[in-house]
C-alpha cells in the first residue's frame, strides 16, 4: 500500500510532481511563506549511464516516502569519476549511486567505508554528511538478497548456491551471501583465477572456486548469474544444464525487457524460479535512499513500475 495521501502516477515515468518540487518552508517553519529551498540533491554516475534507471526508481522513491529530493544521472568520462564526485559534492550534492566501471574507484576515493563494502571491495554508494568524510558502502548484496530471499521467497540458508561470474557484482553480493549462511558456495568463472582471488577473499568462510570445465556434476539449488556476456542477450554463459536441480532457482542479475540468455537456460533446466535483476536494482536503490534519508521506501509498486518502464522499451 501507498501511505496515505500518495497515489500512484498514471503514467509510471511519471511520479507525483510534489514530491519533486522544492519545499516552501514558512518563518513559522510550517511551509505557508515564501521562502524556497532547493531540494537535496543526489545522482547516479558511470559509463555509459544514459540507460540508466536509478533517476526512475530514486524520483519513484521519492514520492512514494514524501520526500523532496533530486536526483539526476551524471555522464562521466572514463577517466574523470574523481572529478565528476568532486564537482558533484562542491554543487551541495548529499549522495551519488556508482554504476560501471567506477566501483572500485569509489571505494578507493571513500574516506569511511562499511564492513560489507570492505569486503567486497567495492562501493556503489557514496554518502556526503556533515563530518566532511565521504562515507562509501555497497548495497548491492542487500538488494540482491531482499530480492531473492524476500520478493521471491528462495531459501537460501542451507542451500547449495553457484555464483556464475567474479567480477564487480559477484564481489558485491558474496559476503551478504555468505551471511545466509549457506550449505555451499561455488564461484565459476569464464577466466577460473579471477575466480580463486574472490574466493579467497573470504577467509573463514568456505567459498570454492572453478572455470566452467571443473563444475562437475553437482546440482545446485540456486544458479546466480553475475557475468556481463549475456547483455545482448544471445548467449548465457556455458553452465550445463544439469548444473541446476529441478525445480531450483535461477537469477540473473541482467535486467531486460525480453528474458535474458540465462533465464531461457534456467527455464530448460526446469527451474521453478527464473527471475532477472529489476528487483535487486529497485532494493539496493532502496537500502541507498535509506542510508541517505533514514526512510526505506516500499518497493514493490516500484519494481512493477520499473517493469512496465522495460515492457514499453523506454
Ligand atoms: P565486471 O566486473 O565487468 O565482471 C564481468 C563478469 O562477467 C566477469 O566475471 C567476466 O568474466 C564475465 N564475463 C564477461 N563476458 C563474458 C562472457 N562472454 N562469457 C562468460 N563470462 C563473461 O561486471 P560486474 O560489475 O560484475 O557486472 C556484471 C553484471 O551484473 C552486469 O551486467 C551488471 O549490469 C549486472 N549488475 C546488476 C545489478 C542489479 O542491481 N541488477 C547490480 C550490479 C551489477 P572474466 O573475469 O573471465 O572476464
């Protein structure tokens, strides 16, 4: 349900306008004067970043909670993230998202940065607060298991879990994987050192690690997709099918309109789960607006919004 007094826009590009207007704050402090205040301002940066949908979920955010921000997606040359966070916080800005290929140049760029984002050696949220620090953090982990655990009620404790692909967003999501606690965690990779140097990242915990010629013949009950290759959606990454139990899940974090290379995989495989990463992109937006305005906004209506938004092509 929306709280009381929001609706929901027709048009889902289109959140309620006064959620994007400035506020107008009286002397009494009660908003009847004429005094106008500039909204908070965040925004996404990365490159590419023109199909990005995080101004999408954080404007829908953003109605949803009340809240008066703006939020803007900034183009950023490959080489000048540096620059594009510093002339961002010197305009007032209060918080940036960081998409490809900046996540590891922003958490070397964070002064503070959170146990999860230590761990994952990443960072896809910078916090700008009044001690001066940049405070850096990776929600990406949560919003992956808010969306599978959660949104689509796959039991991950106990399971026994592939992680396909060792980059950036496998890194990001393995310690709250972790945190599951499940029977077993295979890392397989196209290029099976990168995927050794991620397991051992994970001292303690028992993270194993393959290239896709070593996967065996387990089952798994859960097969994560974290590889770029499927992007244009023509191939999936070379899993056997047997790689997946029947009737076990499969999630992409590859969000499209059509179903990605992988889900038709999964759905051949007999997964009775087959779901791609809209949900996780709307949940660790969702645990960002948190840590920037201590409000978690609902995010189921914003999920079918930013699906509606992909079913149209937009
Ligand atoms: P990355 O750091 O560049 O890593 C890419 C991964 O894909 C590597 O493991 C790479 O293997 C593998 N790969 C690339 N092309 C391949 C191919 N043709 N066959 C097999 N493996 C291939 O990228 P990333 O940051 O991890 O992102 C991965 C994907 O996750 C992207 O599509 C990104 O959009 C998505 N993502 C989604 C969300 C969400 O919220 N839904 C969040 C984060 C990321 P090698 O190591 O061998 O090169």
């Amino acid at each position: 349900m929306l709280p009381a007094g929001h609706h929901l826009p027709r048009r889902s590009e289109a959140p309620p306008r006064q959620a994007l207007r400035s506020r107008k704050i009286g002397a009494n402090g009660k908003g009847a004067g004429e005094v106008t205040h500039s909204p908070d301002r965040y925004a996404v940066t990365g490159h590419p970043i023109g199909h990005s949908k995080s101004p999408f979920i954080h404007r829908w955010f953003a109605a949803v909670t009340g809240q008066g921000i703006r939020y803007d997606a900034l183009a950023c040359p490959r080489e000048g993230f540096g620059a594009v966070v510093r002339r961002f916080r010197a305009a007032g800005g209060l918080g940036m998202n960081v998409t490809l290929p900046f996540k590891e140049e922003a958490f070397a760029l964070a002064d503070v940065r959170t146990p999860r984002a230590e761990l994952a050696g990443a960072v896809n949220t910078l916090s700008f607060r009044g001690d001066g620090a940049v405070h850096g953090d990776n929600t990406d982990g949560v919003g992956l298991i808010r969306d599978l655990r959660d949104n689509q009620a796959v039991a991950l404790a106990g399971g026994c879990i592939l992680m396909v692909g060792a980059g950036g967003a496998a890194r990001g999501v393995l310690p709250a994987l972790l945190d599951e606690r499940p029977r077993r965690l295979v890392v397989v990779n196209r290029s099976p050192e990168r995927a050794t140097e991620l397991a051992a990242r994970f001292t303690g915990a028992s993270v194993e690690a393959c290239g896709f010629g070593d996967l065996g013949d387990t089952a798994f009950d859960i097969v994560i997709n974290a590889t770029s290759g499927g992007l244009s959606g023509e191939r999936a990454p070379p899993v056997p099918i047997s790689a997946l139990r029947p009737g076990g899940a499969a999630y992409d974090m590859v969000y499209a309109r059509e179903p990605t290379a992988f889900l038709r995989w999964s759905r051949a495989a007999g997964a009775s789960v087959a779901v791609d990463g809209a949900g996780m992109l709307v949940e660790q937006g969702a645990e960002s607006f948190r840590l920037w305005r201590g409000v978690r906004p609902p995010t189921r209506q914003v999920i079918g919004a930013l699906r509606a938004e992909l079913d149209r092509g937009d």
